[in-house]
C-alpha cells in the first residue's frame, strides 16, 4: 500500500509563472489536507478537500491560490503569479474518514521562487 | 478557532534524561491530540495520539498527557536515544469548522550523546 504521493519533488518557478502541485491520497483516503511549512516554522493548515467539495479552505489565501480534488486522478494545489513570499514546503496529509485523525503526510513539495 | 501554543521551542538532553514537551489548545471543543515526529528534510510521521476521553497514554518509551480542564497536553520522552533528534509538533483536531488539525509551531529536540 503506497504512502501519501506528491509531486513534484523540488520545484523551481520565475516571479509570475503558476506552480501545480500533486497529490495522490493513500489508497482508500478520501480526504486530503495540504499544509505549509516555511523553514524553522510549524505546519500550517490551507485547505481540506474531499472528493470533488472542498470543505474548509480558510487557511487559504483567497488570491491566487486555488485546491481541487477531482473525482479522478490527484489533488491539485495551484498557486497563480507566484511570489518570492510562496517560497516553502507544501505537504499534503490524508486520512481515511472525516474525523481528521490520523493523518498520513506525504513527502512535500519544495518550492522556491526565484 | 483553534490555536495551539508549544513549548519549548528548543530541547537539549543529555542521552539517557527524560524530555519534555507541552502545549496549549484554546478550542474547548478539539477532542483529539496528536504528536508528529519530523526529521530534517522529511514527511512529519505520527508517533503517538491521544483522545480527549483519556488522560493518558504509553507506548514504550513515549507517553502523553491530557489535562482538559486546563487544555494542556503534554509529551514525554524517557530514556533518550540520539534518534530521538528532531522536530516535534504537538496538534489538536476538533469539529469547530470541519475537523481542521491545528499544529503547534514545534519543538527541536537535540539529545547528545
């Protein structure tokens, strides 16, 4: 049973240009978290997501930043026009019911704007 | 909604002592408790969690603590082996705005040799 997936791995992006980043759910989770780490800092929530809802997005900036979990295929995290200040870690956690419990994290996506 | 405070920000113990970790929960409504291990560069892992209908719990070498009238919980660590060396996130999940799980800011913890 694979982990939590995401990817990319390490991502790159100039001033402006749009991140997209993976995330494919532990086989049977249904719900998917995406988190934020900035260096020495702790993890800090962005949005819930169940299959095609979002369910709680309040961690988000409300500008150019967009989640989605379709039907088929990853959770996508978007980040549009990207800023220096984007620069950090993206995790994404999922869990098996809605109780939020037991999150697995996948291994993270670094993103650094140059 | 939900904020955690964590204490202390950095940990240095001697191999062997005991160390230990505490935060604060304002959300009178989170019923579970979880502790994240992160070593450098990787995923945060769970090592140990705790409901709110418990005041305590151990597996080996770890233990949690739960005091729900104070919203304190703590994590306690004995016997401290060089492994032991990473970030730990205390967190609290309640269903005030849909379940969310609200992280500590994280404890680094150096145990020496």
């Amino acid at each position: 049973n694979a982990g939590v997936m995401q990817n990319p791995r390490h991502l790159v992006r100039r001033r402006g240009q749009e991140a997209r980043l993976r995330c494919s759910p532990m086989k049977g989770h249904s719900h998917v978290y995406w988190y934020r780490q900035l260096p020495e800092e702790g993890l800090k929530f962005m949005v819930y997501l169940q299959k095609e809802n979002i369910i709680d997005e309040s961690g988000m900036p409300k500008e150019r930043f967009s989640a989605e979990f379709p039907k088929e295929g990853p959770s996508i995290l978007r980040i549009q026009q990207v800023v220096r200040g984007d620069s950090a870690a993206y995790f994404c956690a999922s869990s098996e019911t809605n109780s939020n419990e037991k999150l697995f994290f996948g291994s993270g996506t670094q993103l650094s704007v140059l | 909604g939900e904020n955690v405070e964590q204490h202390p920000s950095t940990l240095s113990v001697q191999e062997g002592d005991s160390a230990v970790i505490k935060c604060t929960y304002s959300d009178s409504a989170s019923n579970y408790f979880p502790w994240y291990k992160q070593e450098l560069g990787k995923r945060p892992q769970l090592i140990i969690d705790i409901r709110s209908n418990v005041g305590e719990k151990k597996d080996q070498r770890i233990a949690v603590t739960l005091n729900k009238t104070a919203k304190h919980f703590s994590l306690h660590i004995t016997e401290t082996q060089p492994e032991d060396s990473a970030v730990y996130f205390c967190a609290a999940t309640g269903n005030t705005g849909g379940f969310k799980t609200i992280f500590g800011a994280g404890t680094r913890l150096f145990v020496k040799a």
